[in-house]
C-alpha cells in the first residue's frame, strides 16, 4: 500500500521561481510515487487576509499554477480546505490536547512578540487566535488524512512535529493508534534557490522572478541580476554565482559541464551568461506559462476541479471524524 502526501498551499499570489523549484515540482513527483493529496489553505489565509475577493482570486491562481506545472487531479486529491467542514471539527477535538505552552513555542508566534517587544508595542499586538493556533488546525489538515509525509520547507518543520506532539497526546490518553504520526519531508532545493540579489528567493525580500512572467519581464529581470564587476576576459568561479546558480536548476548536465567550462575558461561575460540563463529559464517555462494563461481563461474548470477534488475527500474525512466521535463519546 503507498504511502499518502499532503501538503497545504497556502493562496499568497501566483508563486515564484523558488516555489516552483521548492515545492511545487518536489511534490508533483512525490504524487507519482505516493497517494497524493494536496490542498488550498484558503483558511490559513484568513490570518493575514480579510479581503474576500483578494482570497477568492488567490485561490483560482494557485490553483491554476499548480494544474499548469502539471498536478493530474485524476491521480491528486486536490481541494480547498474550506470545503472539508470535517477539518474544523477536527481541530476543535485537537485544541483539547494542545498545551498553551505549546503554542507559545511556535516560531511565528516568538517572531511577533520578539518584534513587538523590540517596536515597544504590547506583546500580543497584532497578533489573533487564528495565528496563535495555526499549528493546531496545521495538524487537523494533517491527520485527517492519515498522512504518513508531509513535504514542507524547513520553516515548517515545526508545525509538523507539533502534530505529532498532539497526535501523541491524543493517543496517549483513549490508550489507541488512531491517529497516525506524519513526518516532515524536506526538500534541498528549497534551501538553495536564489533571487536577484544572491540572497535566497523570497517576496519579503523583493527579489522573486514570477513563474509565470512573460518573456520580455523575465529577461528584464533575469539582467537584474546582481553579479560581480570582473570582465569579459577574467575566469569566474560558477560556485560563486547567482546566475549559474539558477542555471543549474533548468539545464541538463551536459549544459551545466559546458556553461561551467565557459566560466572557468574566461570570454564570457556576464550578459553572455544571463542570456544563457534566459534562454534556458524560457524554453523550460513557456509550456507552464501558456498552460496557466488558458487556465486563467476558463476557471469554471479550476471551479469543477476543485468541487469534485472535495467530494472525493469529504468521506474520508468523515469517516476518520466518525472514528474519532466514537473514541472520545461523541457518538
């Protein structure tokens, strides 16, 4: 029997080179080998979100990204967790084994308190139950559905042994195995993918390349890229270089051997490399891009995928919070 992956998108726009090469190809060749269910996190935007119409149209992105980077929703799960009531249930159940203490360790939380604290503000300034507990309804998306993986980057890697902790604690008391302990799964891409500045690839720090961005903007961006002041003719070290970096991410080894070569050789300037980099970074790209642009274009399948991804996953839901009922008196 394989084993099942979940992970939770989280709809915050249409995702970047980095989470393209970070999560979302990681996990659709996960889905090949496991019995995949992904979903939209459209509840865990509501922390940060109040703007209906903002998440409603993040929704249809994300899913249309990931439909168009080639996610098969005959062979994924693939739902919103709005959808799935069963979830809400779950967390309420899970809240009774959760220690505050617990909760005050997770690292977005200490993050907001240590800023407050610096900025002068009240500790808890800023900061909702949503966000306080997103660890806890993290876990109710996760044991739901007897998920033995979850692939996360490492910023999550918490969240995941929290769900663990609680499940245990569950567990523990009704004397049971029913809830099953998941494990982090993480992947080396997501620690190595750089942006324009050399630092690594992130909206908070402004250096993204859009996935999806359209030729012209991703050759202007891609000749943003922040480089060293050696000329044409010296040697440079590729190991050093944000543009080879991405480079290697969309070319095969006979390209990286050869463009390596053409580094350590001298005569190769720094637009000669970009160029490089573009045309590479193009070719791979402009499928995905014309397959989320139809996408775009007719989301009332986005609307069906997602609906029927729901139905399937609504019973068993069900039945695991049926289980549930049972072991603790509800039923």
């Amino acid at each position: 029997m394989s084993k099942i992956a979940l992970t939770g998108i989280k709809p915050t726009g249409i995702p970047h080179i980095g989470n393209f090469l970070g999560a979302i190809q990681p996990a659709l060749e996960l889905s090949k080998t496991c019995e995949a269910r992904y979903f939209i996190a459209d509840y865990h935007a509501l922390n940060s979100t109040k703007d209906p119409e903002a998440i409603r149209t993040m929704t249809v992105e994300i899913a249309a990204a990931w439909l168009a980077c080639g996610l098969d929703p005959e062979r994924t799960l693939f739902y919103r967790q709005s959808a799935i009531p069963e979830t809400f249930e779950l967390l309420t159940i899970l809240l009774a084994f959760t220690p505050k203490g617990l909760m005050n360790r997770a690292h977005a939380y200490k993050a907001m308190l240590q800023n407050n604290n610096e900025a002068g503000r009240d500790p808890d300034d800023g900061v909702n139950m949503g966000l306080f507990t997103y660890p806890v309804l993290m876990a109710a998306d996760i044991l739901l559905f007897d998920t033995d993986l979850v692939p996360v980057g490492n910023d999550q890697f918490q969240h995941v042994e929290m769900a663990v902790d609680i499940a245990q604690s569950f567990n523990h008391t009704y004397q049971t195995d029913v809830i099953k302990l998941p494990q982090a799964l993480a992947h080396e891409t997501s620690k190595t993918v750089v942006g324009l500045d050399g630092r690594k690839m992130s909206k908070s720090y402004g250096n993204i390349i859009p996935l999806f961005a359209g030729e012209k903007q991703l050759r202007k961006l891609i000749m943003k890229i922040v480089t060293n002041s050696q000329g044409v003719e010296e040697p440079k070290d590729p190991d050093t270089c944000s543009v080879f970096s991405l480079y290697k991410c969309f070319a095969n080894e006979t390209q990286i051997a050869d463009i390596r070569e053409r580094y350590l050789a001298g005569g190769m300037g720094w637009g000669h490399a970009k160029q490089e980099l573009f045309e590479r970074m193009n070719e791979v790209l402009t499928p995905y891009r014309k397959r989320y642009e139809e996408l775009m274009e007719n989301q009332d399948y986005i609307h069906q995928v997602l609906k029927e991804g729901a139905e399937k996953a609504r019973p068993l839901a069900a039945a695991k919070i049926n289980m549930l009922r049972d072991i603790i008196g509800m039923n």
